[in-house]
C-alpha cells in the first residue's frame, strides 16, 4: 500500500496529543476532518490505531508499533522536499556536552563561512540527540560520541571532526600548579573532580580507569563556575578542561597542559545513518576542510591518548 503523508501526520498528531481535539487544532484541522484520515489510514491498513472512548484516546499495540515508522516516514517525506529545494531549510544540530562549549567548535566553522546553513539547538546527551535523531526532529548532532545501546548504535552514523588536546586545573597553591607540563601519571596522588554524576562522563571514566586516579563524583552540573570552585577549595582535587576552553589562570585556580601522554577529547558529528538529512554530506565536508585548515584530527600515536583510536583508520584526514 501507499502511505499518504496527510494521515500519517493526523495519526502521529493524535498520537502525541492523545487529544483529536487538540491534534486538530495543531494541524488547523476541523475535529471531523483529522478523524476522518486517521479512520482512512486504518481503513487501509485493517487495524486499530487508536482505543478511544469517551473520556479517553490511548494507542493500540499496533498504534504503538507504527509510531515510530510514522514519525520517520515524516522525516524522510521533509528530507525529500528538502533535497529537491537543494537544502534551502537549515539543517538543525544539538549540541550536548555544554561544560566543554561545543559550540566553539560549530563557531569556528560558521566563521569561516562553511558548511550548508546550521540552526543549533540544545541536547542534554548523547542518548537524548540518538532518539531525537530517530525520530526525525534534528539532522545531525555534535559531541562526544560513546557506545550506546545496540538499537540505537546501529540506527546511527558518526564520524570525528575534531581531536581537542585536554589541560589539568588545579588549586593554584597545590605544588604541581607551578609546573610547565604534567603527565597524566603525575596526577595519581590526586582526585579527580567529575563535574556531574559518573554515567555520563564517558571520557573522564576512561581518564581516570586508564591511568588510575581516584575520582570524586560530582551531583548535578551546575556549571563550569561551580566546577572551578570546587576545584579552588578541593585541595587535592583537580578538574580536566578543554585546552582552547576561553578559562585562563583566575584567581585560585592554575591550568596546566598535559603530555607524554595528551590526552585528546573528540567532538564527533552524529546522524541517522538510513535518513540522512541532505544537508549532512555538505556539513562533513565542511568540517573536514575546518580540520585541515585548523588541524583539527591530528593524533600522533604513542605521544597522544585518545580512547577508541583504534577505530581512527575510517576517519579522513586522522
């Protein structure tokens, strides 16, 4: 059979109001009118979509099956518009890992004038963009990608745009604060300060396992403020930032490079590897030419630690 479009986008309204009046009013649809193409589209597929009774809308199982096709037959109907128009509607990216400021990595891009137009949005973290992704409401995201769960993994395409080298940050009275350079095995007498709870600190997990520093789990993240003063007032604690991170020296706090090994904290670009947003190809490129210009993927091995570079022989320009 033939989807048609307009009773998708009738049932995936209903489905997310659980309200033909409000789903109807979203479409600028009479109530009647919305009704009338979800009962087609079951119609042609010969079941339920919805259980409805008076007080109530709730999805079938066969509703809670089709949802999801739904919503990314939506998609892919948006990205065909979109490919025929040459990518006139920007293509929208979430950004997640807001400690270390990825948008200064999407800035440098747009400053130079590269790349298909971008509108940025706000992700809370890698599994939250992977299901948005899935559902079609965002055509890329940037961050630091890490395993997921085989569903999600395997629905998503990524790709490394850039190898960030990471500095220590000390209590500026603690005696290592007035070094040139540390090795991350320097700092094993110390306890790494985690700026939010463990599970969603992929990189800083592996620092720490891989060259054995205790840690000191953090609650919510309250920001790069909070983090630094606790790092202030820690006394044997220490926080790791990004090198190009706009921080400095402030008052009570040393920042202090890394080497033998650098430790490298990759920004990825993450998108749906079946649908992907016609925009994407343009975006890559952009970013692998930001990469040359800016040297963005070196990674020197055996002189630099970056966790999963045995996957870097798929990476252009690594």
């Amino acid at each position: 059979m033939d989807l048609d479009l307009a009773q998708v986008r009738a049932f995936v309204a209903a489905a997310d109001h659980l309200h033909f009046g409000h789903a109807a009013r979203s479409l600028s649809l009479t109530q009647q009118g919305l009704s009338k193409r979800i009962a087609r589209l079951e119609d042609a597929l010969g079941t339920r979509l919805f259980d409805r009774s008076r007080t109530q809308v709730g999805l079938t199982p066969a509703g809670l099956r089709f949802l999801d096709p739904a919503r990314a037959a939506l998609a892919a109907g948006a990205a065909a518009v979109d490919a025929v128009r040459h990518g006139g509607s920007p293509i929208r990216v979430d950004l997640w890992g807001h400690l270390f400021e990825p948008l200064r990595t999407v800035r440098a891009l747009l400053d130079d004038g590269a790349g298909p137009p971008v509108e940025i949005g706000p992700g809370r973290d890698l599994p939250g963009v992977a299901a948005a992704l899935l559902r079609g409401e965002i055509g890329a995201a940037l961050g630091r990608f890490h395993p997921l769960d085989d569903g999600l993994e395997q629905a998503l395409a990524h790709r490394p745009v850039r190898f960030e080298p990471v500095d220590a940050v000390l209590p500026a009275g603690h005696p290592l604060a007035a070094a040139g350079r540390l090795r991350p095995a320097d700092l094993a007498g110390l306890r790494l300060l985690l700026p939010a709870a463990a599970g969603r600190l992929d990189f800083l997990g592996s620092f720490a396992a891989r060259f054995a520093i205790p840690v000191e789990p953090g609650g919510a993240n309250l920001g790069l403020g909070h983090l630094l003063e606790r790092v202030r007032t820690g006394g044997d604690g220490f926080a790791l930032l990004p090198a190009e991170l706009p921080l400095g020296d402030g008052p009570g706090i040393a920042v202090v490079p890394l080497a033998d090994p650098t430790p490298l904290y990759a920004w990825s670009l993450v998108w749906h590897r079946d649908r992907p947003h016609p925009g994407v190809p343009a975006l890559l490129d952009a970013f692998a030419a930001a990469g040359r210009r800016r040297r963005w993927l070196e990674y020197r091995p055996g002189l630099d630690w970056l966790p999963g570079a045995e996957d870097l022989a798929a990476v252009p320009d690594a």
